[in-house]
C-alpha cells in the first residue's frame, strides 16, 4: 500500500505557488476589506486515484470583493399570472 508522504511533502510547495500567483488579488482584497473585517483564506487538499494514478489536488478559496445586496417584492396568490403572447410571424 502507498503512503501519501510524498503528496505531503508537496503541498506546502503547491500552496506556495499559489500565494504566489494570486499576491497581487490578495492585496487588492486586503486593501477594500471593510475596516473591522477580516480576510479569510482557505486551504484544501483532496486525493484520488485518476487513471490508475495517485493524484492530489490542492486548491485555495478567497473572497476578493464582498458583494452585498438585497431586493424585495410582494405578490398576492389570488391574481392569476398573464398568459404570455407569442409572437407573431
């Protein structure tokens, strides 16, 4: 049976890489946090076997921009919906 030494071995390098390639969203994600907010990052690592291959998938999660909205309506379940026209041709 296999161990998975190598695949931890691995991933703090493969994190790395990708702290790396997203430095730049991570400034720009800590710069328009809100002032008493925090950023959160999350690290996963999943394994599988793929083909008859041991494989590992790292990955990583971070919110770059809050997006905050609401929207309302009210409706009556007495007013029957309008048939839709087609159009003609």
């Amino acid at each position: 049976m296999s161990t998975l030494k190598t695949a931890l071995d691995l991933i703090p390098e493969k994190i790395r890489g990708l702290l790396k390639d997203y430095r730049e969203d991570f400034e720009q994600a800590w710069l328009k946090k809100e002032d008493d907010g925090d950023l959160s990052v999350s690290f996963s690592a999943t394994f599988s076997v793929k083909h008859g291959a041991n494989a590992c998938e790292v990955g990583m999660s971070f919110i770059k921009e809050k997006i905050k909205d609401k929207t309302n309506f009210t409706w009556d379940d007495k007013q029957p919906t309008l048939p839709l026209k087609k159009n003609a041709e």
